[in-house]
C-alpha cells in the first residue's frame, strides 16, 4: 500500500497494521504525515485547545546500579555527587511549586540499593499530609520493579502499597525504547519489554494514572520503533477493555548522546542524534498508529519552543509541563531548556495558534486561558 493511501486509512480512522507504520517510517515524508496526524488529532480533541500542566519534576536521588550507557544522571553508591533529597529540600521545592499555582510532583529516581519499600512509602505519607493539594506521580516500572527486587516481594504487592501510600501515577519513563535487542545494547541491567508492560499492566490494574513514553535515536531500526508502537497500543486495548482505563498519553523525545557514556561507542558506530525532521515524523507516525491514545504530548526540553510548537500541528494536543528542574535530559547534553514559566507556555501555545488550557494529570481541564489565540 503506498503512503497516500495509508494516511488516508488513518485519517478514516482505520487502525494501521505494524507493516503500514514501517512505511511511514521508511517512506513518508514529514509535511503529509504530520498534517493527516493533525486531522486525526482535531477528529480526537477539541482541534482549538492544546492542554498543558502546572508541575514539577523532583529528583529524590540519583543513586543508581544499573548503569545505562544512555545516562549521565546517575551515581554510584557511595559518589561524592551521590544524594537523597532531605525533608527540607522537598519542603523548599513543594512551596516553591504551590507558590505558582502547581498541581502535581513528578518524583523520579535512580535504582538506590539502599532504599526500603518503608522509605518510599514514609516519603508519600509525607507529602500527601503536608502538601494534599498536589498530587503525587513517581517512579516509573524500573524503579517499582527494582524496589520488588530490593524487597524479595510480588511487585504487585509493591505497587499496591505504594498507591495504599498515597502515589496517584507512575509516569512512563525507563521505557526507551520496548525491544529487548535495542535494551540489550543500550540498558544492559535494566528490566526488559516485558518487565515494563508488567508493572504498566498491574498499575492499570490498581487504578494508577499513567503515560507511555518512548525516547528515539539511539540507532535503533525503524522495526524495533514499530515493535514498541505495538506493544503500547496492545496493552492499552487490553487494559482499556479490563479495566476501563489504561495510559492517559504518549509522548516521546529524543536521546541526548553527548555526555553519556556511549557517547564514544555512538560516535564509533556513526549514530547520529535524532534530529527535529525525525522528532517530528515519530510524532506524527505515532498519532496515526496508536488509535488508542488519545492525547500525545510535545516536548520541549530536548528539541526546544519552536519543535515543540511544530508538534503541536502535527499531532501533539498538549504541550506537557513546567517541570521547574530538570536534570536528566539536561545532563545528557540536551542544549535547550530545564522549565518554562507558566506564562512563556501559555504565551507559546497561543503562538502555535491554539488556547491553551491548564489541566491535571488525568487530562481534566482547570482552567482555559480563554484569550483570541494570536
Ligand atoms: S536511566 Fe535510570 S536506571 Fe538507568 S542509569 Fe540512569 S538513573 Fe539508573
């Protein structure tokens, strides 16, 4: 089937096979894919609003034992750098978040050997006592998964004491990208496809909101691009239809390669960073192929304002959040930006050409900054 015709299968909202995705990978060009993932977008959303979230992203530790070679973020146990936040640092970051009206923390770490299950679940009781007006998404299925190793325990059991601790998400990072060749060369101790589907399933399961999340450029095959498309939008259907819900989102970004310690191996095997064209095209290749998710995000920190606003004419119906710090991506060598004043987003929507409206995690709408979009 040729390109023409494949996006106009997705534009009559026909769901693409895995084979119609890799020849949009292949083949497509960004100036139609984006414009029939722009029509699928408007189909599936009010085609005026683009959504964004008042939010923070808070690094509880960088400790880690798993040593991805994408990664720049982490410590070894015992580093001079090595740190867990205290009491008071997540104090001063909470109301600095309150103060400009924020809704939600994102807590992200590395893989501590040292933290217990009581740790975490002491830290959510915290926040949910002193702060309840800001919810709560952490972890990801690496660090719930790591925590069930720490304990010797089911991770259900893990996850279901977590949320009984007050955690509402866990955000889909530690995804990469969901093909366990390309894990294997790029995360070699990190849990496998099958490991993050897990934990994604059983926090459906426990009524947890979560996002699927893919990071592209590590020279991996448009094939494995595709196999982890697949197995996102599979396990939505099937938590969808067990559990009458599944991931709120998708959003994807690009690995950053500079600073990392594959960054040398990546140089010697000629992989060159996936640049705004290629950004752009997942964007759109991933709005067409997963009929399932109904909201994709743009995202800013990696490709910058201008990528990001492109994206929102190409698929992308939210603009993500203000983060407020950022140290993964940004210590990987992304060259743009830690977090956006909630203002600048606004202002930025409105210059894509939409009202932008600020919403929680569950993509409920707070408010609409109703103002003529310019
Ligand atoms: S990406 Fe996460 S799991 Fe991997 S080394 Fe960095 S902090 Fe650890």
């Amino acid at each position: 089937m040729s390109v023409p015709e494949i996006l106009k299968r997705a534009r009559d909202g026909r769901r693409l096979t895995p084979d119609e995705a890799l020849a949009l990978y292949r083949e497509g060009e960004f100036i139609h894919m984006g414009a029939a993932a722009h029509a699928v977008r408007c189909a599936q959303n009010d085609p005026r609003t683009v959504t964004y979230l008042v939010d923070r992203n808070i690094n509880y530790s960088n400790v880690c034992i798993t040593d991805c070679l994408f990664c720049a973020f982490f410590r070894p146990p015992g580093d001079a750098e090595a740190y867990v936040l205290s009491r008071e640092e997540f104090a001063r970051k909470l109301e600095e978040l309150r103060a400009i009206g924020g809704t939600r923390i994102l807590l992200q770490g590395g893989h501590h050997p040292g933290l217990k299950l009581e740790w975490y679940e002491d830290l959510l009781r915290w926040l949910r006592a002193e702060y309840p007006d800001i919810e709560v998404n952490a972890f990801s299925p690496s660090e719930v998964t790591h925590i069930a190793e720490v304990e010797k325990m089911p991770l259900e059991d893990v996850i279901r004491r977590l949320a009984a601790a007050g955690l509402a998400g866990i955000p889909g990072g530690g995804a990469e990208i969901l093909d366990d060749a390309v894990r294997e060369e790029i995360s070699p101790k990190k849990l496998r496809t099958a490991g993050w589907l897990e934990a994604m399933r059983l926090a459906h399961k426990h009524g947890l909101a979560t996002t699927a999340s893919m990071v592209i450029g590590f020279g991996e095959p448009y094939e494995a691009r595709v196999n982890h498309l697949l197995r996102i939008r599979e396990l939505q259907d099937e938590s969808v239809a067990k559990h009458g819900q599944g991931f709120t989102a998708f959003i994807s970004w690009t690995a950053q390669l500079d600073t990392v310690p594959m960054s040398g191996l990546a140089r010697r095997k000629g992989i060159r960073p996936a640049g705004a064209q290629e950004y752009l095209r997942n964007v759109a290749i991933a709005r067409l192929f997963l009929d399932n998710f109904r909201h994709h995000g743009a995202s800013w920190p990696t490709q910058g304002v201008a990528i990001a606003q492109t994206a929102l004419n190409a698929g992308c119906d939210d603009y993500g959040s203000t983060m407020m710090e950022e140290n993964v991506v940004s210590q990987a060598g992304a060259s743009t930006m830690s977090s956006i004043l909630v203002d600048e987003m606004v202002l930025q929507i409105r210059e894509a050409g939409f009202v932008p409206a600020q919403r929680d995690t569950r993509y409920r709408i707070l408010k609409r900054n109703e103002e003529v979009a310019v």
